[in-house]
C-alpha cells in the first residue's frame, strides 16, 4: 500500500511534519518541496510521489485542487478537512474515491485522538486571541507606572468550544477582564471554570454538542442582551458557528457604531457569513474606529504547531485504517 501526501494549495500547513515522517512503519511518498512555506529544509531519504494514480491513500490539508483530485487512482482514499460543500464537489468529480472528511469524523471517546477539528480550534483559540492583542494599540493586562495605572482589556467571547474555550483561557493568562455567551447548556460550567464570567443572553439553552440554529425571533434577543457587553468590551472574538449553514449574525452594525474607539473584533466565522455585520472576508474592516478582523487564515501565526499537531492526527487515522478500515469510524466519515 502506497501513501501519499501532498501540499495544500494556497494554505500554509501541510499533512505531515518533518518530526512525523520516521514514526510512519509504512510506504510513504511525498510531494515535492512540501515543506517550502514552512520553511524546513527538506528531509532526507525520503521519497518523493512520481504519479499521483499509484498512491493508494492521500492526505492533504484542506485545499486541493480539481487536477489532482481528477488523477487520482481509481478507489483511492482521500484524507483532508474537507467541509460539506467541499466533499460534494469531489464527489461530483469522482465518485469512485472514499473521501475521510474529519469533518464528519464521530464523537466518540475513541476517535478523540484522530480529532484534528479539535486541535486545529484549540491553536485558532490561541492565536485569535494574540492576533486581537496585535490589532489593539491598547495594552491587555492591568499595568502600574509612575505615571498612573492601566486598566485591563475587557474580553468578550461569543462561542464558548474547544476554540473559545482556548481563547478565554489565553485572554486570561494575558490578563484580560473576559466574559463569554454560548446557547449551549453546559458552557456555562465551562467559562466559569476557567475563571470568566457568563453572559446570560438566551432562554432556549441547548444540549446539543454543536450550538444549533435558533430561530429569528430567539437571535434578536441575544443580539438584544448581549449588545451591552459588547459596546463595554475591548476586545469581541466571536467562534459561533453551525455546521453545514449560514453562521448566525450576534452583532449588529448599530452595536459596532457604540462600541469605543480602538475596540477589536475578531470573526472568526467570516468565512461561513460572519458574526458580526460589517466583516468583509479576509479584510480588516474600520466603522469609526472599530476594527473588524474576517481574516480566515489566523492560524498562519501559528502554522507549524498547526502542522504538527494534523500531522499526528493524520498518522493515527492512517493507521487505524490499515488496521481495519472498516471500522465504524471510517463508515460514518465517508457516508
């Protein structure tokens, strides 16, 4: 069996780092000059992919293009973060090819190491939270000088999972004030426990693992209660996300005109619609003096713990596949 990896087209990580390659006990080719952007220097003894139809698994990041998926081998295995309307275009492309998306990987105790949504969120928590405190030309923690005191930043957290969860902790050890809102039941233990404060903004708390779509009527009301918060804070990082639709608007343009000069928002659902009305994709936005940050490739900061961390997850689930690739968890990431 033949695996392959390949770099990801416009991205900034890869599927596999230089510290991953001696861990694998099997075949494994690699495309050429993987690691440019990473800037390593490229490994020794290792082989490089000649043809892309002789590979019987591939892994790669989250972007690849229509050619390559067109010259795969016929049945062969791709691996990626594929997001839904992602696996439906290779789909189309070629049907013949078993797509494991981690996106549609199980939650299940087991598959926890396989995870590489989790662990992708846990460093996009960190370094959102390092991206706002760039944006900002105020200070985040409280500071006593000669020439008087500094007050700490004010944090607000919209979307308390594994990356608010992050972010709440990160804005803390900076030593940020952070409050956080999340529809689901059990955030609230979780925000708390991490010494933040909750925001009560819904009535129809949820206990589902993902945050699901709330109806119009619920999303004005917390746009309503949490509109406070927000013009008082310092600093917005919003996470909250719906898999497979629309990320739900909680922060009005209104809202943003009352907040204070020099006051950051972070999106980080711009690329799914954003947060916040005003993010522009990729772009910093300004309304009088607030910033709008919808750029989608904040975990560049941190791209080689992001490559190391998917390229554990990727050795493991290819592992587990040459052990038994029908396993539940590989009939419900391809069905």
């Amino acid at each position: 069996m033949k695996i392959g990896f390949i770099k990801d087209v416009h991205g900034y990580r890869a599927p596999i780092h230089p510290e991953s390659i001696d861990k694998y006990t099997i075949d494994i080719h690699l495309e050429k000059d993987m690691f440019d952007y990473l800037n390593y220097l490229e490994p020794k003894n290792v082989k490089y992919i000649s043809k892309l139809d002789e590979l019987d698994i591939v892994a790669c990041v989250e972007n690849i293009d229509e050619k390559t998926v067109k010259n795969l081998k016929k049945g062969a295995v791709l691996i990626g973060i594929f997001d839904f309307d992602k696996i439906e275009e290779i789909k189309n492309l070629r049907p013949d090819i078993k797509i494991l998306s981690f996106f549609k990987l199980p939650r299940i105790s087991r598959a926890q190491n396989l995870d590489a949504l989790s662990s992708q969120a846990n460093l996009l928590g960190y370094a959102s939270v390092l991206r706002a405190a760039k944006e900002t030309s105020d200070v985040v923690p409280m500071m006593t000088t000669a020439a008087g005191n500094i007050q700490p930043s004010k944090v607000l957290i919209l979307g308390v999972g594994v990356a608010g969860l992050q972010a709440i902790a990160t804005a803390k050890r900076l030593g940020a004030r952070v409050w956080a809102f999340d529809i689901r039941k059990e955030a609230k233990d979780q925000v708390e426990s991490l010494g933040a404060k909750f925001v009560e903004a819904s009535t129809e708390a949820q206990d589902s693992v993902y945050a699901q779509e709330v109806s119009e009527e619920e999303n004005q009301k917390i746009q309503e209660a949490l509109k406070k918060q927000v013009i008082d804070s310092d600093i917005v990082l919003t996470f909250a996300q719906i898999p497979g639709k629309k990320a739900p608007v909680l922060i009005e343009k209104s809202t943003v005109e009352n907040m204070k000069e020099n006051s950051v928002i972070i999106d980080l659902a711009a690329g799914t619609g954003g947060n916040c009305e005003g993010t522009e994709v990729n772009k910093v936005v300004d309304i009088n003096g607030v910033k709008i940050v919808g750029e989608t490739d904040i975990l560049n900061t941190v791209k080689h713990a992001a490559t190391k961390l998917y390229s554990e997850n990727v050795r493991k689930l290819i592992e587990l596949y040459i052990e038994n690739s029908d396993d539940e968890i590989f009939v419900e990431m391809s069905s």
